[in-house]
C-alpha cells in the first residue's frame, strides 16, 4: 500500500445486495493503488430458525457459530430455516458432530414432512427437531463449482459435474461413488435422489471414502447439489435515448369539434359580439414497444421528451420522467375549453358558417435505446406509438343569400 502508513483507499464497483436483516457488497472490480480484488464482502452470516414449519412459531436468528443450543434456547426444536447470508451446516449433535444438513443463501427449508405454503421451498423432513448446533462456512461461494466422482479409487471410471444432479441414475453412477475430487466451489452429497437423505459435505480437494462434513458411506450418493451463491445482477441502467424523427411517420385526421350558422335575411347589417365557448376532453396516449422485448423493469421511469406532432412535423417535447418499459395503453388525459369569436357583424343578405377542428395526430418514431448493466453495454431498438391532439382551428365561411 505504498506509503499510506495502512490507509486503504479504493475505487469500488458493485453491487449493495440488502435484505430484511443483512446487508451484501458484492464488488466487481476494486482498485488499491496496484491491487486489483475481485469477489464479495459479506458483513454478515445469518440464518433464522423457527420451531414451527413454514417458518411459524418462535424463532430465532443466528449469526456465528454455536456449539451447543442448550444455551442458546433453541435446542431440537427447529422445523423450518430461512438463510439470509452464507452458507450453514446444522448438526445433529452438538460440537459439530453427528449427520448434517446443509443450506446456503437463499434456501427456505421445511424440516417436517408437511406441505409447503410458499414455492421454492425444500423440504428435509429427516432433520426435524434434530439441529442441536451449527456453524457457517467460510470461503467464497460464488465461484463455479466442479467436482469428479469416481466408481471406485482415482484409475476407475469418473463423470465431471458443473451442476446440481437430481438423480445420478442418469450417469449410472447411483450407490456407485467411492472417490471424489472436488476442483472448485463445494458440494452436498445425498443419499437419496432428489436431494433428499442424508447429507455430506465436499470442499475443494481429494476424498477418498471420506467427506469434509457428515457421515460418509460407501457407495451411497444419489444426488449432488452444488453451493453456490449467485451474485445478484445490477440493475439495468438507460444511459440515453435517441428518436430517429426523420423516420416517423405522422397521420393527421381533422376532427369537428363544433359548427355554428347564422342567417342575417334583412337589408340592414347585423352586428353581433357573441363568444362561444366548448370545453372537450382528449387522451393523448404513448407506447414504447420494444422489439425483442427489454431487459428494463416494467415500471422503469426515465426522463426525456416525447416525440410531439406540430403542423405536419415531429419534433420532440419538454422533458418529464416517464414510464418506457411496459407502457401499452398509457394514457394522459387532459380537459381544455377553446372559445370562439365570432364576426362583428353579418352583412345584409348574407350566411356565415363556422366548423372548428381539432388535429388527431398517430405517431410511430422508432427509438434507439443504450443501456448498460455494470460493465456490460448494449443497444435495443424500437418504436414509440403516440396519439396526440393539437391545432385548435376554426374557418369562417361567408355566402350571399
């Protein structure tokens, strides 16, 4: 760190990932002086037991080791768990002994054999008011995982997995596994398909009839579940938006608002000081539509002006945030009263007709969007549909009777 007496200053990129009880950085790319470091930083592990399934009852958060829940209140009593950071091991008995039961950030887990209320919840209904201590684990677990096992010692036919395998049946490798290599991340072993059965535990290294965590049995495993903790994605981000108003395509329809006639039969002129007045509602209406659809959120608001009809052109409007992701129908609707002054007079002989109109303008300008999502950048097109109202005009038309 050069001469700063250990002061550590950095550039940091990433991602503050925040729940109900934890708080997340996750770091895409930092830079102290010459060192570059890449990965997470956690704040903290955490896990909430309940002692009622479907995570009802009392319960109680976990946030380092304990030995022994004698002394925390907690002892054999826990049926649903909830992990809100890292990855935990429960034990059966205390001092970290006896079979296992593995969860990791993000898994609801039943541990009674009762039917979930939520989906995506797992059920391990063998651990049911079995947790009598637990410990999270250390170490990065966003990396990709990679394991080999083997049918036998390290000479003997082997598989290479990147992924969870519900049912080794598949490989014909099921109740065959002796020896496994495990290249990164870690791995739960079960000893039924499905994830169900019991549990052992595989970090990076060679295991030969053994495992890290858990009661290892030969020729045992049906099912492997990879840990591995899944960064959550930036949020997409529009930069800027260009509309290609030279490449829309205005339809102008007049509409009649309202006509007035009046007849002056005499031989005298007429004169006349009248205002009429009609208030009308429009709903102007807009749409991004997205070609192949858009990564953005479908409320995301972005600040910009709307392409805007004028007397035979396009232009675009005063800026004002509005909703571009999912906008079919999107409607502002808006009461105006236009008032009309008439003639002075009306000669003799003579009819005046008056109509006044309204411009009912439909818009299609296609739109070039550039987004970016952390480090990566990208373009998406489409085309912005309008219906808008303007040009209040009225005509005087005059005839001799």
């Amino acid at each position: 760190m050069g001469n700063n007496s250990g002061r550590l200053t950095a550039e940091v990129r990433g991602t503050v990932c925040c729940t109900k009880k934890t708080t997340r950085l996750w770091i895409t790319s930092a830079k102290c002086d010459n060192v570059v470091v890449t990965g997470m930083f956690d704040t903290v592990q955490q896990i909430t037991l309940y002692d009622g399934a479907n995570f009802e009852g009392r319960s109680k958060v976990f946030t380092k080791a304990d030995a022994n829940m004698h002394n925390t209140g907690f002892y054999d009593c826990a049926s649903s768990v909830e992990v809100d950071a890292g990855v935990w091991v429960l034990y059966q008995k205390v001092n970290y002994k006896g079979h296992i039961c593995v969860v990791m950030e993000g898994d609801k887990v039943n541990l009674k054999n009762v039917k979930a209320k939520d989906k995506g919840v797992i059920n391990y209904a063998y651990f049911d008011e079995t947790v009598s201590s637990l410990k999270p684990l250390d170490g990065d677990f966003t990396k990709e995982c990679r394991i080999s096992v083997y049918a036998g010692d390290f000479r003997s036919r082997s598989i290479e997995f990147t992924e969870d395998i519900l049912d080794l049946r598949w490989y014909n490798m099921n109740d065959q596994i002796s020896y496994l290599k495990v290249h990164s991340g870690a791995w739960i072993g079960f000893e039924a398909v499905n994830f169900q059965g019991f549990q052992t535990l595989y970090l990076p290294g060679d295991h030969i009839l053994s495992s890290t965590e858990g009661i290892f049995k030969n020729d045992a495993l049906s099912s492997l579940r990879a840990v591995q903790i899944v960064p959550p994605l930036s949020a997409v981000v529009v930069d800027r938006l260009e509309f290609q108003l030279d490449q829309g395509n205005p339809r102008e329809t007049p509409i009649n608002v309202f006509s007035w006639r009046q007849r002056n039969n005499t031989n005298t002129a007429q004169r006349l000081s009248v205002t009429k007045e009609k208030s009308i509602t429009t709903e102007d209406t807009y749409e991004f539509r997205w070609e192949h659809g858009t990564k953005i959120s479908l409320t995301y608001q972005y600040k910009t002006g709307l392409p805007k009809a004028a007397q035979h052109t396009t232009t675009v409007g005063i800026e004002s945030y509005y909703n571009i992701g999912s906008t079919k129908g999107t409607k502002t609707a808006k009461t105006e009263t236009w008032k009309v002054h008439y003639p002075t007079e009306i000669l003799p002989k003579t009819e005046i007709k008056l109509s006044s109109t309204l411009t009912q303008t439909l818009l299609d300008v296609p739109f070039t969007a550039f987004l970016h999502q952390g480090d990566k950048k990208w373009e998406e097109k489409g085309t912005f549909f309008g219906v808008q109202y303007y040009g209040f005009i009225t005509e005087f038309e005059e005839s001799p009777l």
